[in-house]
C-alpha cells in the first residue's frame, strides 16, 4: 500500500508486486494493472529481489512467476505467507502442471494462472485479491481493536453517533436528574440506564426495572407503590412496591408508553413530591428514586390522542438520551459483529469455527431492522446452529431466514400488520422505507449498478436517483459484480 499526497489528502493506493524473470511479462503486467485497476506496481526479476522489496513495501497483492532460476515461485510463496498471510497471492507459469497448482493453492495461494492468460483474467483476479486483502486486514485490525477494548457500560462502537450517547450519559450519570431514553427497538435503551446506573453513585444497589406492557392495570399499581393487607381480595399481607424496593438506587420504567393514564397520575405525584401511597393506606412513604424511563413510541403523538399526560412527559424529559440505530451506526457494524462472534464462539466453545472474509462481507452490508439486538441474536443462531466448521454464505441466508414479508406486492398489505398499532405518519414512513429498499435493490440489481440507466429506466433524473440511494444508504458499487439485465 503506499500513500500519496494530493492537496493536503492523503490517498492510500493500493500495490501490487509483480515477480517474473522475463521483463518483456513485468512490463506487460505494469502498464495493464496501473490502467485497468488504478494500483501501483513494484515490479521484480527475481525472488530474491522480491523478499528485498517485501522488507521495504507491504504489498496487498503478488503476482509470482514459478520457475525462477534463484528462487522458485513456490518458495517464495512459502516466505510470504509467513511474512504475512494477508497478502493475497497469484501463482502464474507457462509451464503449469495440475500437480504444482494443486501444490501452491495448498500452500496458501489465492489462485494459479497458467500463461498465456486473458488480460480481463488477471485484472478480474487482481481486483478479487485487493478485495480478499482489505478485508483480511480489516477484520485483523478489528480483532486487534477489540483484544485492546474496554467496552464502556456495555456499550460496543466508537461511531461518532455512539460517542455523543457515552458522553451524554457520563455527564448526566452522576445526577439525580429524570431521564428519558428514546429509541427503535432494539437500540439499547436497556443497557444505557444500566449505564447511567452504573456510572452513579447509586450503583451500590441493583437497579429495578419494570417492564411496564407485561403487566395488567391493577397488577402494575399494586407492583410500583405496594398494598396493605386487606387492601383487595388476595391481599394476605404488606407487600413493599417496587419504588420501596429501589430506594437510594434508580428504577427503569421500560416503555412507559404504555402505562395506563390512571397510574401516570400516580407517578406524576411520585415524580412532583417524592413520595409514593400504597393500595390501602392513608399515609404516604418518602422515598429516594432516580427514575429513569424508556419508549420506542411517539409521545408526543401519544400526548395529543390523551394516551399519555403532557405534565408527565415534561416530568420525565429533563434530560433526553436517543440511541442511534444501526443506519446512523453503520461504521460501527463491524465491530458489533467481530464482538458478537468472539463473544458466542467463546459461549459455546466454538472458537476453531472459521468466518471467512466474503461472510463478513454479506454480514456488514445487510440491513438490521431490528438493530443491535437482531444483529446480536442472528450472530447467535450462526454460532450455535452452523453445523460445520466454517460459517458459508448459504448458512447464512438458511439461519437469518426471515419469515416476516418486507416486500410490497401490489394490493397486498399483509406483510405490515406489524404497523397497525403505529402513529400514522411513523408507518407511512416505515413502509415507504421498506418500498424503497426493495424497489431500489431490484432496480439496481437489473442495471448492474449503473445508475445513469437505473434513472433512466424508472423515470428520474440520475441526481433524484442518488438522493434516494443515500436517505436509505443503497450504494451502487454493491451491485457491480451482479449480473445486468439484457432486456
């Protein structure tokens, strides 16, 4: 690799080293892989000058004759790999044999090429081999990232959208302030409070959470401020609330959106005077909370439909913490899925299981609707249920199987049941979102990525095309390598 300077911005090229003993090849191969694959080439005569130049450079990709009169392709082969395996290389001779190919792909050679070759051939390779070494080498640096990182509260990712959330909390953690945790599903909103409550000076004590829709309107009552005995049929004793419970720690209300308006009246007094009033006594009990709460809903729509009081929701929103989701995220996908594989593979004591570079690959660029927690449980069921030694593409699309239909058919809206329970405008746009998505992949996958065509073919102009592609983060080159569409 070799870096380049042009305007203060420094360019990373990728190098490719060309070894071969007839210079009439070497010049060939310089002027077609600078052309066609915009690399730089080194180019050598012999293998022994090819180790010199591997001392001074950190070549992605090298092209190596076999028979050479000091230094034979295959020993040289044999030096790289122990020099450094992620450099991908390409084996070329004009006197080939099954025996030697076999030989040298067994020594770790990315592919053998029998001379005289096709020049769409070798650029083909060479680009496949920049690739397989980017990757190799990315996932390299990840591992030694997360070898080296000391997650903060929980938290995987150091994305500029993550970092204002961590800094967010460990300004407010320390407090006694009210917050409200915003979020999709699946964003994290649990392991935040369990970071604001690990960051305080409460977190001598366990912090209580309350899953606030897993429980009726009278159970939830009775669970948050407690009873007397003799306060309702069944009530055989005292029972102590959970705000009793989590006195001097914090108490998350998960997805208090769906707390009944009843019970919000209660807890704006709690909130207001810091004091509660158990089911069946007169008297009132002081108690020392910091309440932290949790929605992936639209209050404030929840507000003008009378489904959550507005005094409640400024109560509860002194301080607002919004988790990104993975769209907002993306930078950070790779490590989540480094982490999650190092962390279920270490779980079911399957760390010999191999995850090669191309299933990373497909894993980085799939959409995860259900965010951080769908991405951790789809690494999961990989880990646990890929029967061989080494994860494969067609395991993946087997074990991330999705039953839920995100496609739009015509007259057919059976796949966003899902929806129905969603404020209007919040659903419209999801199901905008998921047309999109899939209009767009079909459109791009017939053109190969051509988006000029693309645009063309769907009656926009390419500039309304490419603003569409970056609100739902679509990139045209992910499409290249599919096969166009001849009609």
């Amino acid at each position: 690799m070799i870096d380049n300077k042009h305007d203060g911005i420094r360019i990373q090229k990728k190098l490719v080293l060309v070894v071969d003993d007839e210079p009439d090849m070497l010049s060939m191969l310089r002027l077609v892989l600078k052309k066609k694959c915009g690399c730089e080439v080194l180019t050598a005569g012999s293998g022994a000058i090819a180790l010199s130049l591997l001392q001074q450079h950190k070549p992605d990709v090298v092209l190596s004759d076999i028979k050479m009169p000091d230094l034979d392709g295959l020993q040289l082969l044999k030096k790289i790999r122990g020099y450094d395996p992620s450099i991908s290389v390409v084996m070329m001779t004009g006197y080939g044999t099954i025996d030697m190919a076999v030989q040298s792909l067994k020594d770790g050679a990315y592919d053998f090429l029998q001379k005289p070759f096709d020049k769409d051939l070798i650029i083909r390779v060479v680009n496949n081999c920049i690739e397989r070494t980017l990757l190799l080498r990315t996932n390299q640096q990840l591992k030694e990232k997360i070898s080296t990182l000391s997650p903060p509260q929980g938290f995987i990712g150091q994305g500029p959208a993550l970092t204002r959330v961590i800094d967010l909390i460990t300004r407010i953690a320390n407090t006694d302030a009210t917050v409200l945790i915003r979020g999709e599903s699946g964003t994290g909103k649990e392991v935040a409070a369990r970071a604001l409550h690990s960051l305080s000076f409460r977190k001598q004590k366990r912090m209580i959470t309350v899953n606030c829709p897993a429980l009726p309107e009278n159970v939830l009552e009775s669970e948050l401020f407690g009873y007397s005995k003799g306060a309702f049929t069944g009530a055989m004793r005292d029972r102590k609330g959970l705000f009793l419970e989590a006195h001097g720690s914090t108490i998350l209300l998960d997805e208090i959106a769906d707390i009944p308006v009843s019970i919000q009246t209660k807890l704006l007094r709690v909130l207001q005077e810091k004091e509660i009033q158990p089911l069946g006594q007169n008297k009132t009990i002081k108690v020392d909370v910091r309440v932290v709460a949790s929605t992936n809903q639209d209050l404030e729509a929840k507000i003008k439909t009378g489904e959550f009081r507005e005094d409640l929701f400024y109560r509860l929103n002194v301080v607002t913490v919004t988790m990104p989701n993975l769209r907002d995220m993306r930078e950070d996908i790779p490590l989540l899925i480094h982490h999650f594989f190092s962390k279920f593979k270490k779980q079911y004591k399957r760390e010999n299981l191999i995850v090669p570079p191309k299933v990373l690959q497909h894993l980085y660029q799939r959409t995860w609707n259900g965010n951080v927690r769908e991405l951790q449980n789809s690494i999961n069921r990989i880990v646990l249920l890929t029967a061989g030694n080494t994860v494969e593409n067609s395991d993946i699309q087997e074990l991330l199987e999705n039953n839920e239909d995100r496609t739009l058919k015509k007259g057919d809206f059976s796949g966003f049941n899902d929806l129905y329970a969603t404020p209007y405008n919040d659903a419209k746009a999801e199901i905008v979102k998921r047309f999109s998505t899939e209009y767009l992949h079909n459109l791009l996958t017939s053109y190969n990525g051509n988006v000029t065509n693309a645009a063309i073919s769907c009656g926009l102009e390419r500039q309304g095309l490419q603003r569409i592609m970056r609100r739902y983060h679509i990139i045209s080159a992910n499409y290249k390598q599919k096969k166009p569409n001849n009609n």
